[in-house]
C-alpha cells in the first residue's frame, strides 16, 4: 500500500462503463507505463452507473493504490459526462484521455506525451483500427460529415486516446456527446492540435457500448449543431501578451497599491465607454 503521494504532474483519465473484463488488465498496463516515467501521477476511473461490477474494480485499485482515484456517478449519464467528470476532478498539469475497453495500449501514452510539446492537445489516429469493417465503414463516413460541417481536419476524431495541457480545457463546454466533437471545440477556441499514431487493439473482452446509429445518425445530426458553435466560439486565450508577467491593478476605489495575480486579471485597461459587458 502506497502511503505518500506527491502532487501528480499527468492525470490519466478513463470513463468506465461495463468494463470489469477489461479494465483490470488495463490498469496493470498503465501502472508499468507510468511507473516507468518516474513523475508523479494519478489514474481517475470514472464509474457510469455500471451494472458488471465495474465499481468493485475500480475501489479495488483505489484500495491497493492511492494513485488510483475513483468516481462514481449517481446514474447513467454516457460517456461525454464521465470524461468531463474526469477531467473536472484531475489535478496533474498534463491530460491523458482513453477508453477503459482496453483497445488503445497505455505503451502509446510516451509518444502522445512527446507529441504536445509545442503543442495544447495531441489527437491519437488508429492507422490499423482492429474493428469489423462495417464500424470501421461508419466511422469514415462519420468523420468525412464531420470534416465538412465543422472545417475541423481532425484524422480520427473518434479516437479519445488524447493527451492535453489543463489549460488547454479550462473553458471546454459539457453536452452529451461532447467526447465526439473535443479536437473541433479546442481548434475554434485557438488552441493548437497535433496528430500521433497509436495502436488499436482488438477488443478481448465485453462489447461495444455503442451501435451504427450512435456512430453514424446521431453523429450526423450532432454536427448541425457545432454549426452554431463554430459561429459563436470565442478564443481560450483573450489577453494580450506583454512578454512579461501580467500587472493587475487593485479594484476602482481601492487604495491598495497594484498587484500581480493570476485569478483576478484586470480587463479594464481595453475597457471602452459603452462597451459592452
């Protein structure tokens, strides 16, 4: 039992939906992996409601390894609400998303980490992807919609094998289905994306959680409304760089002398009469 714990620098965040089969093997990968980088780390396992006996995994690991933090949802809310959930709760500065079927391969975490420097998110591409053919026909057609609705030149958006900066995903919206659409929400926020190649293991357990017509309809009719967001997106980072740390004055009124900060950044030098709150 590990005892002491130093603040994580990466998070490893897995929605976990009736994944007992898998999800033990998975986190014995992840454990190699991540012990091997010698940094501080943490593993978030967020529990959709799961009927299988996900949630007894999950507290199983959290019991034999702090490193390991369990989430456990009131009810089924899908996979773009565990992620978020995940996200929301991780502490480390560096972001690693994946599935918990265990079809993408925790030794590919290295290369998605590399791959961010210079860089606010790295996407994972499944080159060979180890699905039947018929998903892997649906999921072409959905990412070419996608491409043409969003403007978005995501490879595979449907891989949620990413590695990202917190800061990166300070401001990402939540809706159901989210997970589907992160690269297209960051790019329309300004922020840099990289692509990588990972593996695409052939799935040893369980089955797929999600049918031709979540892959391929809702996908579909979910573009129609990143229309509108395209549209209305503003840029994650608004403030203008001086080249050095940011002066932050005190509040009108205040006698206080003017102070630096990083959470309470005065707008009001660009402020303007009449403009607009």
């Amino acid at each position: 039992m590990i005892v002491h714990v130093r603040r994580p620098t990466l998070s490893v965040v897995l929605p976990c939906f009736d994944e007992a089969g898998a999800l033990d093997t998975l986190c014995c990968e992840l454990l190699t992996v991540l012990e091997a980088r010698e940094s501080a780390f943490e593993v978030i396992l967020v529990d959709d409601a799961s009927t299988d006996g996900t949630a007894d995994v999950i507290r199983d690991w959290c019991e034999r390894d702090v490193r390991f933090v369990g989430l456990f949802h009131a009810g089924r809310f899908g996979q773009s609400a565990a992620l978020h959930t995940g996200l929301r709760g991780a502490r480390g500065d560096v972001l690693v998303t994946m599935d918990a079927d265990g079809q993408a391969d925790p030794a590919d975490i290295p290369r998605l980490l590399a791959g961010l420097e210079g860089a606010d998110v790295a996407c994972g591409i499944r080159r060979r992807r180890a699905d039947t053919a018929l998903k892997r026909a649906a999921s072409r057609v959905g990412n070419g919609f996608r491409r043409a609705v969003t403007g978005d030149a995501t490879t595979d958006a449907g891989c949620t094998f990413r590695a990202m900066s917190r800061r990166a995903v300070a401001e990402l919206p939540t809706f159901d289905g989210s997970h589907r659409f992160l690269p297209a929400l960051l790019r329309m926020q300004g922020r840099r994306i990289v692509e990588v190649d990972v593996s695409h293991r052939p799935r040893r357990t369980g089955r797929s959680k999600y049918g031709i017509r979540d892959r391929l309809w809702r996908g579909i009719l979910d573009c129609l409304a990143m229309l509108w967001w395209r549209r209305r997106a503003l840029p994650s980072e608004r403030l203008v760089s001086t080249g050095g740390p940011t002066t932050v004055h005190a509040s009108r009124g205040a006698r206080s002398p003017g102070f630096r900060t990083a959470r309470h950044v005065a707008l009001s030098t660009t402020e303007r009469p009449g403009a607009r709150s």
